[in-house]
C-alpha cells in the first residue's frame, strides 16, 4: 500500500493540469463540429491541444486506445502511442 502511494505522489508531481474552462469547452465543440467524438473524448482531446499551445506538429504524442479518438489526434498532429 505505501509504495504504490509514493507512486501516485510521484505521478501526480509531474502533471499538467488543464482546468475545465469556457475555452475549453469551445475548443471541444470545434472539435465535435469536426470529428465524430464523444464529448468526453472531445474534452479530453481539446485539453490536450491546450497543453501543446495547439502545435501538436511538434511531435507531442497522445495516449488512446479508442480508435475514433486516435484518428482525430492524428488528424489534428498529435504523434499516437501505442503504435
């Protein structure tokens, strides 16, 4: 039980932190007007886009094993792991 505590501490030291903002939610319809997402997908994808100043071009790589939301991350730049 300790160690995985001090491994969830470490985890969340190294977290960027996207609020829910009104911004946010515009970026995620934009994104729902553009891909076939869910809205939790379209949030989490617009967050990510966030953290990236929008320039996923720069190889910033985006974790999913949903299909739909794979595609649109790579259609929006993001390099997508798992290969």
């Amino acid at each position: 039980m300790q160690q995985g505590l001090q491994r969830l501490v470490a985890l969340i030291q190294d977290v960027d932190f996207v609020g829910p903002t009104t911004r946010l939610r515009d970026r995620a319809c934009r994104l729902v007007a553009t891909h076939p997402l869910r809205a939790g997908d379209a949030l989490q994808l617009a967050a990510a886009l966030m953290w990236c100043g929008e320039a996923p071009d720069a190889g910033a790589p985006f974790v999913s094993l949903d299909a739909r939301l794979r595609d649109a991350a790579r259609r929006e730049g993001f390099a997508i792991l798992p290969d």
